[in-house]
C-alpha cells in the first residue's frame, strides 16, 4: 500500500487486524519505504450448511452463521473493536453495522462462503430463523490453514398451512442509521426464512426491488415498498411536558419509490401530529394501506420519543375521553384529536407490540395495547425485528404471522395480505 503524509515530522504506523492493532512501525522524517510489516496470519473458514429433505440427502442453503468463542483465551485474543467505536465484537469479522461478515456473523451462500477468522476456538452456530433447528460445533482454527466447517438444519413445522411469515418493521442502506448493501439485507430476509418484508427506512421509500432481482430470489420472499416516518423537529406541545416533543414513528406500506424525487418520493413528516401525518400519507396508500404504530413507549433517544403514547404521557388507568380538548384527567383525549381535519391520532391500522427479540418492548407495550382495546382503539399487534444490519438486531425475531392462504407457487396477493394483517388475522411472537 502508499500513503501521501507529511514528511518534515516523525510518524506512527499502526496496522489494525480484525479488529485489533497488530503491529506499531516508527517512521522516521523523510522514510519512502517502511519495509515488509508482518502481522498473525489468519485462519480460513469454508462455510457450508445443509437443509435436511423429507426425501433425498441434505441440500445447501442460506444461513446466518455466528462464531463464539469458546475459551475465555479465545476471547482475549479475538475480541476487537472498528478502531475502537461501537461495540466489541469476539471474533471483530467486520464493522457491524456493515456488509457480510459483519461482528461475528456471517451470511452463507448455498455455494458456501468462505471467511478469514483470527486463530483460535470457536464454537460454530447457523440459523435459518424460528422455523428451523439450530446447528452448532466446535472448531479449532490453526493461522494459515483452512478448515472446512459443514452444518445441517433441519425444517420444523411450527407454521400451519394457510399462514405467511413476514417481518414488517426493516431498516438497509436508504436508512440514515443503517449501512449494511442492499444485496446483503436481501440475503438476509431469505435467510431468516421470512416470505414478506415491509421496507421500512426512515423517511426513504424503498423497496429493495433491484437486488431482489439481481440475486434471483423474488419466488422466496416478497418486499413491500415502505417507510417509517422519523421526524427530528420537537413541536408538540404536550400539556405538563416541560419541552417540547416529536411524535414517535409510523410504518407505512405498500409504498412506490420514486428514485428522482427526495426521499425516494417520502413526503415531509416534520411539525405534524399523528392525524396530520396520516392525512398527508393518504394519497400515497392504496385502499388496503397499512399505518403502523411503532414501539409506542419506546425511551427516548439524543431527545428524540421514539413512542407516540410515551410522548404524549399516554396514562392506561384512564379513560379516553370523548372530547378531544377534555385534559383535565390526563392526556389520553389527544387520541381523539383531528389535527389535519381527517384521521384522528389514534386511527392507526396496527400497534407494534414485540420489537426484536426481548421482552422488554412487550412488556412495556401490552397493557397499553390493552387499554387501547378495551376503549375501541382495536389495532391488532404485531411483532417485528426493527433489524439494521447483522449485528444489531436478528432479523425475523420477532415476526408476524398473517392467515393467508396463498395458492402454491403464485405471487403474494399484496391487497389480501394486508386486508387479513388489518382485520386481526395473526399472530405476532419470536417462534415456537
């Protein structure tokens, strides 16, 4: 490699590795050649995994593959950072908010994918999401050698005939927190084993369709063009709140891109209340259009809410009044307000009640779900990744499952598939 530097100072080179920094040369004033520099040779991993047949052997598929290590040695020697930012990752295969391998994970191809790892043991695990058994094993990997690592999963039958799996809640590259390719956040939904994806970057419509068919995948899961609406500009003057609010995050799907106009086609989301924002999302949804509302009491963030019913102190033990100026009680009658003339803040389709993996969210999420239901709000609840890359958040758990009983081999019937999602035909959890 070449750097341009200044040449009237004495310099560090510091090579990183995985992660790690490896190997420090002094650089004296004037040097052009700073010699070979070595540093450990890494291990070669070849990655396979099988799916297992009802008939016939085993056949190759797509995975997510994660190496752990397993001594507390291992781990010493592996673990490493992106020049010390984020999280810690042992083994630090990549950054991890990046393409594949990314932290320790690391997408399989049905051809196999091959990966450097830093030396060392490792315990091997692949997935194909909640709907298939998890492999494992254990490895030693010697620097400079290869080691060919083969997995089997097997299908379980945890899904009825007659239900879809989708994931409703996504981030890739369109996102501004996001940065794993496209390609990659394709491979990933296929091989989570989820058949229907809701794209839902922040304030960007898009619907991944070029890599789905660049990687020829459009007959294993469907991609719903879609947004979630992040605004940034506190506004909302929510009574008793000392500062000023945003309103938390929508999902909207199916959407179209539009790749000439900002956004992707998204509209302007900052200064605007629930009902205003739906109003304004309107022209944009087809009839069977889905408004989301997401993570309603997630925390805050950098003074950002994240949740809507958080925002605006949302109280479960009290009633929603009639009168939308009636907070006298508490704050709940801004559901009923109609800022934009149309939709009520409340007039969401669907309230995210699972997001990721945790219970967290949920727990959080049920008795406000509850109290909604029990005073007419009756938005069914679903269950979502919120997935950003690998790393972040493990794409299909949770998920929504939609009773949709598709004709085999034939495209989703999109309209259908939303009509059922609205009318409470599922069920939201994180596998069996």
């Amino acid at each position: 490699f070449t750097v341009s530097a200044p040449s009237d100072r004495p310099l560090t080179l510091t090579v990183w590795s995985f992660g790690r920094p490896v190997a420090t040369v002094p650089v004296p004033i004037d040097t052009v050649d700073v010699g070979v520099i070595p540093v450990p040779a890494p291990a070669l991993a070849q990655l396979r995994v099988d799916r297992t047949a009802e008939v016939g052997p085993p056949s190759p598929t797509e995975a997510l593959v994660v190496l752990h290590p397993a001594d507390e040695a291992t781990r010493a020697a592996v673990t490493g950072t992106f020049h010390g930012l984020w999280q810690a990752c042992a083994p630090w295969l990549g950054p991890p908010h990046g393409a594949s391998p990314a932290c320790n994970r690391v997408l399989v191809d049905p051809a196999g994918t091959d990966v450097e790892v830093p030396a060392g043991r490792y315990q091997v695990f692949a997935t194909i999401g909640p709907a298939g058994s998890l492999a494992r094993t254990e490895v030693t990997l010697i620097a400079g050698e290869t080691t060919p690592i083969t997995l089997t999963v097997s299908p379980l039958a945890l899904t009825p005939p007659g239900w879809i799996s989708a994931d409703l809640h996504v981030h890739g590259q369109a996102s501004f927190d996001a940065s794993i390719p496209d390609d990659d956040r394709v491979r990933s939904f296929v091989a989570a084993g989820v058949e229907v994806i809701a794209a839902t970057d922040h304030d960007a419509i898009a619907d991944y369709a070029d890599a789905v068919a660049r990687l020829g995948v459009a007959d294993r899961v469907t991609v719903l063009g879609g947004l979630e609406t992040t605004p940034l500009l506190p506004f909302l003057d929510v009574p008793g709140a000392d500062l000023p609010r945003v309103i938390g995050h929508f999902n909207f799907w199916p959407l179209t891109p539009v790749p000439s106009a900002p956004r992707g086609g998204a509209p302007w989301d900052e200064r605007l209340e629930p009902g205003a924002l739906f109003d304004r999302m309107a022209p944009l949804l087809p009839e069977h259009g889905v408004r989301m509302l997401n993570h309603p009491w997630a925390a805050p963030q950098t003074g950002r809410d994240l949740g809507y019913l958080r925002a605006i102190e949302f109280d479960p033990c009290a009633p929603i009044p009639e009168d939308p100026g009636d907070l006298t009680a508490s704050n709940n009658a801004l559901l009923q307000r109609r800022p934009g003339g149309g939709a009520r803040n409340g007039d969401w389709d669907v309230i995210e009640i699972l997001n990721n993996a945790g219970v967290d969210e949920w727990a959080r999420a049920r008795p406000l779900w509850f109290a909604l239901l029990s005073q007419g709000f009756a938005a069914p609840g679903a269950g979502n990744s919120d997935s950003h890359g690998l790393s972040d958040a493990q794409l299909g758990w949770a998920r929504t499952w939609v009773a949709l009983d598709r004709p085999v081999g034939q495209p989703l019937d999109v309209a259908a598939f939303d009509r059922a999602l609205k009318d409470g035909q599922i069920v939201a959890g994180t596998g069996v």
